[in-house]
C-alpha cells in the first residue's frame, strides 16, 4: 500500500514543492540576510544608463576589477546564487512530468535535459543583462546571429520550453513566487490532461446539443455487420450521402436499417452511434444509393422497418436534405 502511494506522481509532485518550500523558509529563518539581500537586488536600479555597445563595454571593463575584488560579496553573490538554484529547483518537477506523460516513442532524453538546463542559462543571462538596455540589444544579436535547427516532436514540446523559459526568467528577476507558482500551476494541469485524456474523442452536435459517441465493436467477429459486401467493382463508387437515424432502441433500428440497406443500397457503412442525454440516440450511415431508388420513399422505408422506435430518418448529400 505504502509503495502505491509513494508511486502516484500526484504524490511524488506534492511532496517535491512541500520539502522544496520547506528548505526555502528554513534558510530564510536561519539567515534573514538571505530575503535582505534578494530584495536588495530586485529593487536594485542601474547608477548609469549604457547608451551604446560601445560603453557598455567600456563599462563592463571598469567594473571587471570590482567584481573579481567582491566576487564573495554576499549583496551580489547570494540572488545569484539562489536564482540559478531555484530555477533549477523549479523546474526539476517540470521535467519529471515530460518523462512521465510523454508519449514514449517520441521521448528524447536530450529534451529533457534541455528543460533542466535552459532555465538557469536564462536566469544567469537576465543577471547579465539586468539594468543595461545595450547589453540586453547586443544579446538579441548574438543569439539571432546563431541559427538553432531544432525540430520539436510535438506541440506540447513547445509548451514545455515555453514554461520553464519563464521559470528562468522569473527567478532571474527576483519573482521568486512566480516562478514556484508557475511551476505548481503548470504541472497540476498538465498531468490533469494527460490523466483525463482530453480531447481524445472530437465532440458531436446534434443541432445546438453536444452528445457522446458509443463505441462499437469494429473487430472482425462482431456480430453485427458494420459495412455492405461488394462484389461487382462497378459498385465501387464514392458514398454520396449521410443518413441519420433518430431512435429510442439503437439495436434494434440498426439491424432494420442495414436489412433496409441491403435491398436499396449499392453500398453503405455504418458511422457511429451518437447518444444524447435523455437516452435516444442517432444512428450515422454512410451510403450510396441505387439510382432507381427514390430518396422520400427510401426514407419512409427506413422508417417504416422499425417504427415503434425510429422517431425521425434524415438523408443528406451534396444538393438536397430530406427528412421523414
């Protein structure tokens, strides 16, 4: 039982943020330095304003001398020092959540190593670039100069890079909060997507109604047959129009319709069965009619072959609709 609990990644993810806020307050406790010096520097303004490249790193030189000398300078070196762990922190969950609800075969471990790594380039970068506007416009040129040919598998591949660039970003800027946040928020809705399977089954109207798709046996033993026999190759022609069944007993309407079908139809195939909520449901077929067949007399046909049950028969295809 104990190692089931332990195994559930809701779990795993819980308890990850609840030690990690746990570490983060016991460090601010044990030294109220720490939260000084982090508000410090969030509310640190730049002294002077580097118009152009050029100065900036003119200045960057005349100040090279000053952080070698305070390289231990606890104003400068702590919210470093936590940005990079924290944003590692951070997104260490976030990574664990791509190995766990990734689709296996298009899982690369490079990837993930990427998710672990890129927030705390960012953040060192935004320390870098941090109350310098030259610096942050000389940046933006290297990094368009470099060409990265990287193709993502997936679009969700994106929303993982997205998400842990803010992560780095926030953390880069003292938004501590935000980041941890960020973090929780993301992969409590990721892993609840990748739990429900959202999204896997495309929704069905009826009208202004949304219904849900029963599914059916499509194996080859089924016992009810799911499409026409063709044995001529003339009759190979494309289906051309879509028939709805409207019924209270789908079962029993499909057998009726099929028996209908057969003697009627050139071909046909059976769609889905759509259920609606007060329990009728409708039943889709795709077929294509002999030519000799008329649609209004076909319908009421269909109709006719299981009337206690069959409330309403419709026929559409490209230039008419016809109802029974």
């Amino acid at each position: 039982m104990l190692e089931k609990i332990t195994n559930n990644i809701m779990f795993r993810l819980a308890a990850y943020y609840v030690a990690i806020i746990t570490i983060v307050f016991g460090l601010f406790n044990l030294f109220p330095q720490i939260p000084y010096y982090l508000a410090q520097e969030r509310g640190h303004q730049a002294r002077a304003d580097v118009s152009d490249l050029g100065a900036a790193i003119s200045a960057t030189a005349e100040a090279r001398v000053d952080g070698l000398e305070g390289l231990l300078d606890p104003g400068t070196s702590i919210p470093v020092l936590m940005a990079l762990i924290l944003a590692f922190a951070f997104t260490l969950p976030v990574a664990w959540v791509y190995r766990w609800t990734h689709n296996k075969k298009k899982y690369a471990q490079t990837f993930a190593h990427t998710l672990l790594v890129l927030p705390i380039a960012i953040a060192g970068v935004v320390f870098l670039v941090k109350g310098s506007l030259a610096l942050a416009f000389s940046l933006a040129g290297i990094v368009a100069a470099v060409r990265f040919r990287t193709t993502l598998n997936e679009p969700m591949d994106g929303v993982f890079v997205f998400i842990v660039a803010g992560i780095g970003l926030a953390a880069g800027v003292q938004l501590l909060n935000v980041a941890f946040i960020a973090s929780v928020f993301f992969n409590a809705v990721a892993v609840a997507v990748w739990y429900t399977d959202f999204g896997a089954r495309p929704a069905v109207m009826i009208g202004c109604n949304v219904c849900t798709i029963d599914a059916k046996d499509d194996s080859p033993g089924s016992s009810v047959q799911r499409m026409s026999h063709v044995d001529n190759p003339e009759d190979l022609k494309p289906l051309n129009s879509h028939l709805l069944i409207h019924t209270a007993n789908p079962e029993r309407s499909e057998q009726t319709t099929i028996q209908v079908l057969e003697a009627h139809g050139r071909r046909w195939k059976l769609g889905q069965t759509v259920t609606k909520k007060d329990g009728s449901a409708v039943l889709e077929f795709d077929i294509r009619l002999k030519k000799s067949e008329v649609s209004t007399e076909f319908l009421e046909e269909v109709k006719k072959s299981d009337a206690l049950h069959i409330t309403k028969v419709e026929l559409k295809n490209h230039n008419k609709q016809l109802k029974a």
